[in-house]
C-alpha cells in the first residue's frame, strides 16, 4: 500500500478487496498524528518547567506544549524571597527570576506582562530560557507575589 507525504498509507487501485480495513488503517494514522497536535503535554512539576532563580521561591509554575511542541504556554507564580528590587521611574535592573527548561525555550525573545494586582511589570524571555523582570510599577520587595504568564510559538 502506498503511503502520502506525510506517511498516511492509502489503497492504491489493486487494494480493492476489504476496502474498509485501508480506511481504518488511514484513520488510524490520521488519529495519532491529530492526538499529538490537540493533546498537550501539561507539566507542574518545578524541575521539569525549569530552575527558580536566586531569590525567588516558585508557590506554583505550569507549562504546556502543543502543536508537538511548537505552541508553548507558560505559567509562573513566585514570590521574590531576596533583597528588594527597587524600582526608579517604573525601571529595574533586569532581575532573572526563573530559567525555563529546553523543550519549553522560545527561539526568539518573548516580551510579556507580570502583576499581582497592585504592582505591575514588562519581563523577558530569552531565547537561553532565562525570564527576567525587566520593569516595574513599585519596587519589588520580599514577600511581593509575581504572577507571569506567556504563550508563544516556536519555528
């Protein structure tokens, strides 16, 4: 039996007889491949999202691939255990707080938003996984919660 670009096998015209067993081979492909597209792997253990950066303390992190791996979704929630991070005019040194594991890396710097719903800021992905806060409504001072979440695809 002859077999599509992607691997789909297909009757070719001698495969006449029992017809329908071609077609459930075909569908079978079809779901594996359709599984694998719509099914994410859904993680929320820290060390397999990735490492916790010195001063900070992960309460909660999830990440999900889809798209084998081209879609990616990243949820962060820490608390900065450190020293404060003090904010002049809303900027702060870029302060990593979180390096993403490799199946979870964005092959391009990813901007998004962090809060815990009175202070607010920019942050960064870097293509070495690391995540940095970047910018700040207030200083960030120990105890401060950090929410960040970021979906992003990947070549």
């Amino acid at each position: 039996m002859p077999d599509t670009g992607r691997g789909y096998p297909y009757p070719a015209s001698t495969d006449h007889a029992r017809l329908w067993e071609h077609v459930e081979d075909l569908a079978t492909a079809v779901d594996t491949d359709v599984d694998e597209l719509v099914t994410p792997d859904v993680t929320t253990t820290t060390a397999t999202v990735g490492t916790v950066e010195s001063g900070f303390t992960v309460l909660d992190v999830r990440a999900a691939a889809l798209l084998g791996g081209k879609l990616i979704h990243i949820d962060l929630y820490c608390d900065r255990s450190g020293a404060t991070v003090t904010a002049t005019t809303s900027n702060i040194p870029d302060t990593p707080m979180f390096q993403l594991a490799v199946a979870y890396r964005p092959d391009h710097v990813v901007s998004t938003v962090w809060s815990n719903g009175i202070t607010d800021g920019e942050a960064i992905i870097q293509t070495d996984g690391l995540v940095y806060l970047r910018t700040s409504s207030q200083s960030i001072t120990s105890g401060t919660d950090i929410r960040l979440s970021a979906t992003y695809i990947k070549a």
